[in-house]
C-alpha cells in the first residue's frame, strides 16, 4: 500500500482538506437535491470512503475510522474478520427490500462505504493470526488502534503466560473509545472474556449484550415452560428430595398454593411449610419450586445435558430478567448455572447464551451473596487459572478475581444450625450501622467480616465459606424426606471441599455451634481415606465458636416449644446423652492430640432467645471445653459468639492473631 499522499494525488479530490470534503460530501448525500451521477464523481466518492472509512449514520452524522493516521506497520489478515465481519458494530439505515428504492446516490454511498469498512476490517484483523516475526505490509494504524489488535492476538498466543498478561492489560487499560471496547467484545474467544468477566473492576463495555431470546410458545408463560423443563427431565433414580420438590413443582398451580396458604401447618400436608417462606412474592412461589428441583437436578451431570439441550440456559436467563427485584430466584438460578459450569463440555453453551456479561455485571454488585454466586460461576468456567471446582454451597470469599499474588493457605468457616455461609459471619449490627451511617470502605463495618476484614488482614489467604441446609425441626425442613445426620453431611461436606482443592494447602477450619461437629467428623472421616490424607497432612488448626462437643440444652427443651415437638435429626444428636456425640469427642480428642492441631475454643457466657417462649445457655462452659487450647468465655450470646462488634474487638484481634501464629510459617515461604 503505497502513502496516503502518493494516493490523494492520484485521486480526483478538489483542492480542500480531506475532512471538510467528507463533511460536504456526507451533506450532500444525506439532502434530496439531485447530483450528476458523473464517472469523476463517483471515483470521488469511493476515494473518500476508501481512505477514511466515512461512517454515515442517517444525515449529516458520520464516525471515521481512524486508520489515515502513519504511526506503525503492521501485517495483517482475513481469517478472523471472515467470521466476525457481519456482526460487527457497523450502524446504517435499514435498506428497503424494495428494488426501486436502492438505485439512488444514498444506497450506492452505502454499498461503497460496506465494501470500505469490510476491507478496513479485514486488513486490520491480520494480526490476530499472523506472527510477529512474517514479512510486514505498509498498513497505517495508530498507535491505540496497535495496541488493541496486538492484544487481542496475544490473548490467544499458545504460551499462557503471554494469554494470562494479555487479559491483564486489556482489562487494566482505561483509555479506549467506545468502538474499540466493541471491537474486543467482539474478536475476543471465550477464554479471554471469562478472564475479563475475572478481572477486578473490568469494564462492562468488554461484554456483548446477551442474544435475544426466543420467544414463548403461543398462549404458553414462564411458569409454563419452566413446568415443561422440569417435567422433561430424567425422572428415575432420583433421590428423595429431588422427587418430592418435582412432583410438588409439577402438581401444584400459584392458584392451588395461595388457596392453601391458610392451612400451611396442616399436619399430614404436601410440604407447603417452604412455601410458607416465600410469602413475600406470591407470584414467584411456582416458580421457586420448580427451580428448586432444578437445583437438585443439576447436580447430576446428565441432567444438566438435559437441562441444556431442552433450552434452559435460555429459560433461566428470562426467568433471571423477570425476577431482578426477587434475590431468592436470581440465587437459585445462579446455583443452577454454577452447577452446570461443573461441567466442562458445558462451558461454550453457557458462555455463547450469554452468562459470561450477566456474571460479570453480577460480580461487581455490592450484594455479597449476588457477587459471591457470581464468582462460584466464573470460577468454574475459568480453566485457565482455576484448577479447581466449587459445587453448590462452597463459595470462594477471597480471591473472587483473578489475582497475581501467590495463595499460601486456605482458612473455611463452617457455619452451624440454621446458619448461612455469608450470614453467620455477619458483624453484630451497632447503633452506627444501624441508622446507615456505615463507611463505604468497610473498615469498621461490613456484612461479612473473613470477606472485608481478614481478607485485608491476610491477603495471601484463600478464605472459603460453606453452606448446607438445616433446621431446628421437621417442621421447617426445606425437604420434608431430608433427614441427614452429621456423619452424612460430612461425608458430602468433605467430598466438595476437596474438589475444591481443600488439602493442598495449609488449612485452618473456623466453625460455629454444629459446624464444629462436622469439621471433627470430617477430619476423622478423613484420616480413613487414603484419597483425602492431604486434609489431614496439611490441617494446622481450628477454631471453635461455642461449638457443643458435650452436647446442647438445645435438644432437652424441644418439647417445650411449639416448633420444636418435633426436633429435626441434627437438634436430636445434639442431645447431652448422645452415644453418637460422646464418640465423636473421644475419638476426635484422640486424634487431635496425635496430629499435634493447634486449638482455640471461644464460647458464650449470655443466654440466647429462642423462639418467643425460651432463653436459655446453648452451649455451656463445660460443652464447649474441647480438652486441648485455649478456652476462653465472651460475653455474647450464642448467635453473636461469631460476630464481632467492629474490627478492634477482642473476638476479631484474637481471631486474627491465632490465624496469623499458626500459619506463621507456611505464609512467610
């Protein structure tokens, strides 16, 4: 290609500035007035468009590429556009199908300025498959237009160092026009966007909109489609719940259920206790039904195929649109995205339907739980820096993005009765926070203290935080048929948690109330299983917040109030005289001694409130003496045992301290 002046002198433009003849010819072409339809003229206007990439948007509007500008060469090439050339952000009028009315100057200037823009885009994209070092043509580009192409190129090198800094500089770079964030959404493979959607504070304009979705069936509605997914999913060897949540789903009608909703604590009933929860959107009560047994559906790999080939990434999508102002749906639709994400020959599907932009708009909410969703989802589709896998219920509070700093050590909190992996560690509210005078820097308040706090406090950690489901009596159970037993959960706890990657770093375990229960049996449970010696090999300690190794009060009072007549398994093995619990202890006690873990146990002094009738110690001095560590007495009650009044308070510092001692070592390598 030879200079630009070598070729304006050539062409047949008349002796004024390339740009204001643009701007008069672009006039003239948005007017009605006739003009000679001359060879010459005609040579003018396609030089025009040929060397400035004239846009033309309705009349006298027009955008120019930016490629006269002689700053750099570059090879380039057709491949990609080839693909790309007809998505991308080129605006023009509509063009009518009538022939009769494409035979003027405006439809012969647009059929130019198609066949300029195309050019333009094909020369420009070369460079994301030719190397750096093949014979170079004279293309001019400017120094901001270099940089873009030659990372995008970079991002899709073979050596992953070079793809990884390449998502860096993209998503740190902040001075791009709008096009050229288009251009990126456009050219980027889904490695690069999912490394985007990760990366601290990237900017929104990287992500294309989703693709429209089709449209409902004729006289068919989302509770309708959402029934027909449901129902065409595999309904054999199912277990308890996932059959009880689908057959409750698929018989009951949002008429049906607000009818009912009177008689929910009818003894004998058909599990509309949980619906009883949801009261505060009648509307969606269907819903959250069928997409509670969509949950548990998707947690079996073949039913995710089939929730995928029967267009359910695009039913949840709507379902998600519909409902931004109810967070239980968009959680429950976000757990069945990151269970599906578990799956790697789900991961083009998922990204193609367009979850990649919503998770990244999800992931910069100041909602906590909404992030952290967002960030499980993510996780699971990035393979190219996470080696490991979150199923539901295991959520990643620290790093939630792409980090360069190395992770020495996990730190996982375990949450007990009637707990939540965001919830439980919640800071005690205050008059201050309470009348919403809270800082937004988090420094002396925050909703989630190992996120905010510790996370700043030890950066180097990988802070964890569990789920699962419980409750205090059958009653209130979730699943009716759910009657799962410490040694179970642990079980199922420990399977996720090392598929998480727990083991293969120095770890220590922070537990509530029953959650110590669990961290006990998983690591008995543990130290049987060849698979899972790294647990064991690499747990540096523990710390306990009330948890009852001896055996609660809780358990002895259920029958003296209303909702406990009937106490759930999890209420009854805590019961003093538990053969299952004294056993857990002593072996634990055992075990723990021989492994040399570092212990700390905190526990309440105050009693707790407990429905409206009792108010009673849940854990007792005595109960929560595990027999080795430090045992020391707070005056706080059971629920705020975990939940520190503000940064400074001794709960926290201590905390902290034992965190920072124990894994002294390992954080200092």
């Amino acid at each position: 290609m030879g200079t630009i002046l070598e070729q304006l002198g050539q062409s047949c433009l008349p002796p004024m500035s390339l740009a204001a003849y643009c701007v008069t010819c672009c006039r003239r072409i948005g007017t009605s007035t006739p003009l000679p339809k001359s060879r010459t003229y005609w040579r003018e206007i396609r030089n025009i468009i040929k060397f400035t990439g004239s846009l033309i948007l309705g009349g006298s509007l027009f955008l120019t590429y930016e490629i006269l500008a002689l700053k750099k060469s570059l090879t380039l090439d057709t491949q990609v556009v080839e693909r790309e050339k007809m998505k991308s952000y080129i605006y023009v009028n509509t063009v009518s199908l009538d022939k009769g009315e494409n035979l003027g100057i405006t439809y012969q200037a647009r059929k130019e300025l198609h066949k300029a823009v195309r050019k333009a885009l094909t020369t420009s994209a070369k460079i994301l498959c030719s190397p750096f070092t093949d014979t170079f043509s004279t293309v001019d580009v400017d120094d901001h237009e270099c940089c873009v192409w030659l990372l995008l190129r970079k991002s899709r090198s073979r050596d992953r160092v070079a793809r990884l800094q390449a998502v860096q500089e993209l998503a740190q770079s902040r001075h791009w026009h709008d096009y050229q964030y288009r251009i990126i959404a456009q050219a980027s493979d889904s490695r690069t966007l999912i490394g985007l959607a990760r990366s601290k504070d990237s900017d929104l304009r990287f992500f294309l909109p989703p693709p429209p979705l089709p449209s409902l069936k004729e006289d068919s509605s989302i509770e309708e489609e959402l029934r027909h997914l449901l129902a065409s999913l595999p309904q054999t060897g199912l277990d308890e719940c996932i059959r009880y949540f689908t057959s409750l789903a698929l018989s009951e009608s949002s008429q049906s259920l607000a009818a009912q909703k009177g008689g929910l604590w009818c003894f004998g009933g058909n599990g509309l206790p949980y619906a009883e929860s949801f009261g505060e959107v009648p509307s969606a009560t269907v819903e959250m039904f069928c997409l509670e047994a969509i949950v548990k559906h998707s947690e079996i790999s073949t039913h995710c195929d089939q929730i995928e080939a029967n267009g359910g990434l695009q039913l949840l999508q709507r379902l998600y649109q519909v409902y931004k102002d109810c967070p239980k749906i968009q959680r429950s639709i976000m757990r069945i995205i990151g269970n599906m994400a578990l799956n790697d020959h789900l991961h083009s599907t998922i990204v193609r339907s367009g979850w990649v932009s919503l998770m990244a708009e999800a992931m910069q909410s100041q909602h906590i739980m909404e992030a952290s969703h967002a960030a499980r989802i993510l996780a699971n589709l990035d393979r190219e820096t996470v080696q490991e896998k979150y199923c539901d219920g295991v959520y990643v509070l620290h790093p939630q993005y792409r980090t360069s700093e190395p992770i020495k050590a996990d730190v996982l909190f375990i949450h007990g009765l009637l707990g939540a992996a965001f919830r439980t560690w919640r800071q005690q509210d205050c008059d201050q926070a309470s009348a919403g005078k809270a800082p937004e820097d988090g420094d002396w308040y925050t909703t989630c203290w190992p996120k905010t706090w510790l996370a700043r406090d030890c950066p180097a950690l990988r802070i964890i935080s569990v789920e699962y489901d419980t409750s205090l009596s059958d009653w209130r159970a979730r699943c009716p048929m759910e009657r799962k037993s410490i040694a179970f959960r642990s079980d199922e706890l420990l399977r996720k948690l090392r598929a998480a990657g727990v083991g293969d770093r120095p770890t220590i375990w922070v537990s509530h109330s029953m959650g110590g229960l669990l961290v006990k049996k998983m690591l008995l449970e543990a130290s049987k299983k060849p698979e899972m010696s790294p647990v064991i090999n690499n747990t540096r300690g523990i710390i306990f917040y009330s948890v009852p190794h001896r055996g609660s009060q809780l358990a002895e009072y259920s029958v003296n109030a209303r909702y406990l007549l009937f106490p759930s398994l999890e209420v009854k093995e805590l019961s003093k005289d538990s053969p299952a619990l004294k056993i857990l202890q002593d072996d634990f006690l055992v075990f723990a001694k021989d492994k040399n873990f570092q212990v700390l146990n905190f526990v309440e002094t105050l009693p707790t409130t407990v429905g409206s009738m009792l108010k009673l110690h849940v854990v007792s001095v005595e109960s929560a003496d595990l027999g080795i560590g430090d045992l020391i007495p707070v005056d706080v009650n059971h629920l705020n045992i975990c939940k520190p009044k503000k940064k400074d308070a001794f709960l926290y510092q201590r905390t902290l301290q034992f965190i920072r001692e124990t894994l002294a070592k390992d954080l200092e390598n």
